[in-house]
C-alpha cells in the first residue's frame, strides 16, 4: 500500500541530504510510530512521504501510485496530516473546522452528503470532541485544539494518516487514548498510520513497527522488541542522565554515585 523506494530527503541547500537509500513498505492496518531525537530529520522524511516536501531522489508510492505526482485533490481524498502549525480563520467553530476535511469529496457547491456527515459524526464520537464542537476553534485548549485535529485527519477517511508529534499538548491519559485510538482506526478502517512522537515509552508499547533515526543519517526498522534487543533503542537515546533497559522495555534515570563520607 505504501512504499518507500530508494527515497532520500532533505533541502536543496546547505543542509543538503538528511535521509537517504530508504526502501519500505508499510501494509493496510499498519500502526508505525517515527523515533529519533530532535533533529534526526522525522518531520522532513513526515512531509516528504505526505507530498508536502520534494523527495532528493526516488518515490513515495500510494496503491501504487507516485505520491509527488498526485494532483492535489487525489491526494488530499487519500493523505490526511497533521503537523504541529494549526492556522485556522479565527471565525471557525470546532464543527466547521472538521468539516473541512470533507471538502476534497464535496460538489463545487461544497454540500455535504450523508456520507460526508456519517464520516464527520464517526469522527466527533471516536475522537470526543463533541462537548466542545459549537466553540470558536481559536477559544479552546491546546490539547482540546489537537483533538480536534486528529478528527479532522480520521474524518477525512484516507488511506495514509501522517501525523507529527500530535500528542505534545495532551496530558498521559489523553495520549494513552488518542494513540490507542489511532492504533484502532489502522486495523478497522485498513488504513496506515504514521506517527512521530517523542512519547518513547508508549510508542514502545503501542506500534506494529518502529522507524528509528539515529540522528547521523542512520535508519533503522524493526518491531519494538527486536529494536530494543539489538540495542538500537540504546544506540539513539542513551545519554549520560538515562538508559534504556531491553530487559524493562523502558527508560531508566541514572542516579548519580553518591560521594564517599
């Protein structure tokens, strides 16, 4: 369904190649969640793969189909994203701010179907925006805002939903339930899900597969387990102040030796 083939990301300038000699592929129900450190280069390879940023080299295919090459409507049907800029007109509530996301199935009088309004009121129930749908978007929470977000991406029903850090504003229990969900929507509705997080513990926990940046360029893939048994997880994260433990699955502070009497 999604496949990656010989791609190389990054800017044509000075900051050239970030990302290169990548071929995978992800299936229908795949739940990857993107690890690496601040500026391993995560959200360049997000945009690249959802048409937003031109490849250096190779493709980005969809069922198929080049990805760079979609006109914009086919892709906007099939891709959703999520990025971390939320620009929105001031004058929309909530509801017209999910709503949007049917745009790309709309006539050219922009009316919405029964389909159009199944999808909008599946997306509001999974998501639980609902007590909030008749607020101005600018007037709600940072992590109410990002809810609202993810909403707008399940109620776009595509094939591939890129979303980049979209649990950052949301506190532990929300974060559990909105990846959780995300998780679900992948198996139910036979989409992929890709996901950045620095959230590492429940990325962990959660994902069918991890795409691990080493941050020298270095790209490494895996299921949680064999990523961590090999010491990768390690090899990306560890510094003096925290390890991970392969055999706890987890990240553990290192406590300082005290000083001898």
């Amino acid at each position: 369904m999604l496949d990656l083939r010989s791609l190389a990301v990054g800017y044509r300038n000075t900051r050239g190649t970030v990302l290169s000699g990548i071929d995978l592929a992800a299936e229908p129900g795949d739940f990857i969640c993107i690890l690496g450190r601040n500026g391993s280069g995560k959200s360049t390879l997000m945009r690249t793969i959802a048409g937003l940023q031109t490849s250096l080299d190779g493709v980005v295919l969809l069922d198929g189909e080049g990805v760079a090459s979609m006109r914009p409507a086919t892709r906007a049907r099939r891709i959703a994203v999520v990025l971390t800029e939320r620009q929105f007109n001031p004058g929309l509530r909530v509801e017209d701010v999910i709503a949007l996301a049917r745009q790309p199935f709309t006539s050219w009088r922009g009316g919405l179907t029964d389909d159009d309004r199944a999808a909008i009121a599946d997306a509001v129930a999974v998501t639980g925006v609902e007590p909030f749908l008749r607020r101005f978007f600018t007037d709600v929470s940072d992590g109410e805002r990002q809810r609202v977000m993810i909403a707008r991406a399940v109620a776009q029903t595509p094939r591939l939903l890129v979303l980049d850090e979209i649990t950052a504003f949301l506190d532990l229990p929300s974060r559990m339930e909105i990846m959780a969900l995300l998780r679900s929507q992948a198996k139910q509705k036979g989409q992929v899900v890709l996901l950045s997080s620095h959230d590492l513990d429940l990325s962990l926990q959660l994902a069918d597969s991890v795409w691990l940046l080493d941050g020298d360029g270095g790209f490494s893939v895996g299921t949680p387990e064999a990523l961590s048994e090999s010491g990768s997880i390690g090899r990306a994260f560890d510094t003096e102040a925290i390890r991970f433990s392969s055999s706890q699955g987890r990240f553990e502070i290192q406590m300082p030796a005290s000083p001898n009497p």
